[in-house]
C-alpha cells in the first residue's frame, strides 16, 4: 500500500487485521483443526489476496489525501504518457501492446510508485511528488514507463501469484520442515522476481528508446537510499546490462 496519513494508515492496518485474521477469532477452538475448517480457511484467505490486487486501484485511491491535478509537474507526466502512447504505436513488434495506464500523482514527501490491479484494463499508477521531483526528464520518463509495463498479465500474475501460494501452501505454525520450505520458497521467489523485474528493465528501454540507459541511471540514483538498499532490486549491474541495445 502507498505511504499515507497516520489516520488512513491505522485504519487500514486495523482493517485488514480484522477481515483477514477475524473468522479465526470467532470460531470455537475445536474447529481449529477440523479440516473442512481449513480448507475453507485457506479459499477465504485467498479470495482476500485476488480481491486485495483486484481492489488495489480503489484502496490507493483511498489512501491518498492530497491528489495533485493540475501544474507543471502534472502536465509534464501527461506530456510522457502521450510520448509513451506514441512510441508504442511506434514499437510495436517489441512493445508487446503496452498499456498506458492512468496516474495519478500524489502530493507526499516519500518517493514511492505503485503500479496497483489485477488486470491490465483495470490498473492504475500511483505516484509521489516526492519521487517525481527526484528525477530529471529522462528519469520520470523511464519510470512511468516501467510502471505501465507492470500492468502486463504476466507481471500481474508474477506478482500475485507468490503472495496467493505463501498465504495459502503453508502453516501458520513452523518447525525445521516448514521453515526450510519456506526459506527455498523465498529463494525461488526472488529468483523469479529478479528476472521479471530485469524484463520490465529491458521493455521499458525498448519502448523508451534514447536515453534509456540515462533514465535508468536516474532512478538508480535518486532511490540510492537505505531502505531502498535493503530492497529486493536486482543488482544496478543486471539493469543496466538488461537495458544496453534497447535503448
């Protein structure tokens, strides 16, 4: 979820405690290990996870306090996303029908991104002022279009899919089994994440063209923070690698 008010953001957390952890506090203890119980369990909590990406257009746009709509920054967004529109019809035999996707940017000091939806038709693209003033022209450009190129089918089910198998393939009780599953799920998780990121790298040069390379750099360096350091990118080598002789 984007970052919000400390108001929106309790409720939220509180919110998602309750729907998601709720029927387990209201069933009678024998239940527990009943196994039509679980399995209903496991088909709720996973209908929470598909309707959470499916929701998540509606969610963000709930989260967020100051919408910006008009000003220089905003019509220099809607002047990439047609520069992006274009290139796509431009590109075709490499862009893959990319979907430029509505943004919305949001007045707020923390950088952030977000590419929020279950389908293509139905995503949605939010992100800070504080992200966007970090950036120089190329850089914004190769960010909005990474972001539309999340809103493929594949880098949706890429990132719903592991959540949907965490929350539903494993115990909420560990032992040395459990947790070394866990841990080589994680493993092949990242594996998988680092390689569709790095196609989102190189598609995203593709469609951009000139200046990929510049505008990767830019990110790189206005996310070079300590969190953003401790976060799951790939290596900045793979990136840039993935992005030469696309641009």
């Amino acid at each position: 979820m984007i970052p919000s008010s400390a108001k929106r953001t309790l409720i939220f957390l509180l919110l998602s405690v309750v729907v998601f952890w709720g029927p387990d506090w209201l069933v009678p203890a024998a239940w527990e290990h009943d196994a039509t119980y679980l399995l209903v369990s496991n088909l709720y909590q996973g209908l929470l996870v598909i309707a959470g990406f499916w929701f998540g257009p509606a969610l963000c746009k709930a989260m967020v306090v100051d919408e910006v709509s008009a000003g220089p920054l905003h019509q220099a967004i809607d002047q990439i996303l047609d520069e992006l529109s274009t290139a796509e019809l431009n590109t075709q035999a490499t862009a893959h029908s990319l979907a430029v996707l509505p943004v919305t940017l949001v007045d707020h000091p923390q950088p952030f991104i977000v590419t929020a939806g279950l389908l293509p038709s139905q995503c949605q693209v939010f992100l800070s002022t504080g992200q966007a003033f970090r950036l120089g022209p190329a850089g914004l450009r190769f960010l909005l279009a990474r972001a539309m190129v999340h809103g493929d089918v594949s880098q949706r089910m890429a990132s719903m899919i592991p959540v949907l198998l965490l929350t539903v393939g494993f115990p909420n009780t560990l032992n040395w089994v459990t947790s070394l599953t866990l841990a080589g799920f994680c493993l092949g998780w990242l594996a998988l994440h680092w390689t569709f990121e790095l196609r989102v790298d190189a598609k995203a040069a593709r469609v951009m063209g000139p200046h990929a390379i510049e505008g990767l750099r830019e990110v790189i360096a206005a996310t070079a923070t300590v969190a953003n350091r401790l976060s799951l990118h790939a290596p900045t080598g793979w990136r840039l690698k993935a992005c030469q002789g696309n641009g």
